[in-house]
C-alpha cells in the first residue's frame, strides 16, 4: 500500500476473536485486513501489544503522546504482509468483536467496539473501558 496520507476504512478495523476465556483471562486471535495472517494471542498483554504494532502499521490513528516506559526498549511490531484483505478470520469460539481505533490521547485508545453475536456496539473512551466491554460479553455467556 503506497502512503497517501489517507488508510481505507476497511484497514482501520480489527477483528478479535475469542476462544478460550478462564479465571478472567481470554486468549485467541486478532486480526487486521492489512494482514494475510491472524495474530494470536494468550493474554491480555500480548493483545494489547499486537493491536498497538497493528496501528504503527497502518499509521492510523496518528499517537497524541508518546506512551511512557520505565527503560528504553525495542517495540515488537506484527508481521506486515501488505495483504489486500482476501483472508477473513474464522469467528472466535466464545466471542468476536469488531474494534475501529478512532483516536489515541492521554496514552491510550478511543473507539468502538461491536459484539459480532450480539450486534451491540459502544463507544469506548479508554483500553480499559475497551477490556471491561470484552469481559463484560464474556461474562454474560
């Protein structure tokens, strides 16, 4: 993809797929169309990690902040194959959820978030809310 300045709207949402969910903990799948693979993931951490490497990715939405860390470090960054989006991720076992970035102020992320199963759709004003909403889902099957 040649940067214009401006990312198509089907790169600015990611799919996450949950498919397993113990003791307040999921694990499955995350995807971008930019990407030819899903990424998967056991934690929350490591979901965190791979959405933030998805967004320095596509450079959409641009950072507000640079987030603070306790001692320099190297970023890891997903694998970026510049796919068209021919592949769509299979649904998660427990749940999916749609997940559209719109901005990034105050080191952390504001948005929307669709429960695919459900067809429900919040505005979240933080990764914490964004987690809460997840688990919330989660909690309720």
């Amino acid at each position: 993809m040649i940067n214009t300045g401006y990312i198509p709207e089907r790169f600015k949402t990611g799919t996450i797929c949950i498919d397993s969910y113990e003791g307040k903990t999921f694990a499955g799948r995350l995807w971008y169309p930019r990407f030819e693979r899903e990424l998967k993931f056991k934690n929350l951490m490591q979901l965190i990690e791979a959405i933030d490497a998805s967004i320095k990715s596509i450079g959409f939405p641009d950072e507000y902040s640079t987030i603070r860390r306790f001692s320099a470090g190297v970023d890891k960054v997903a694998p970026d194959s510049g796919a068209d989006g021919d592949f769509v991720p299979e649904n998660g076992r427990l749940a999916t959820f749609l997940i559209k970035i719109i901005f990034l102020k105050n080191a952390t992320w504001q948005g929307t978030i669709t429960w695919v199963e459900n067809g429900a759709e919040e505005n979240f004003r933080s990764m914490r809310e964004m987690i809460y909403l997840m688990d919330s889902a989660l909690e309720s099957k």
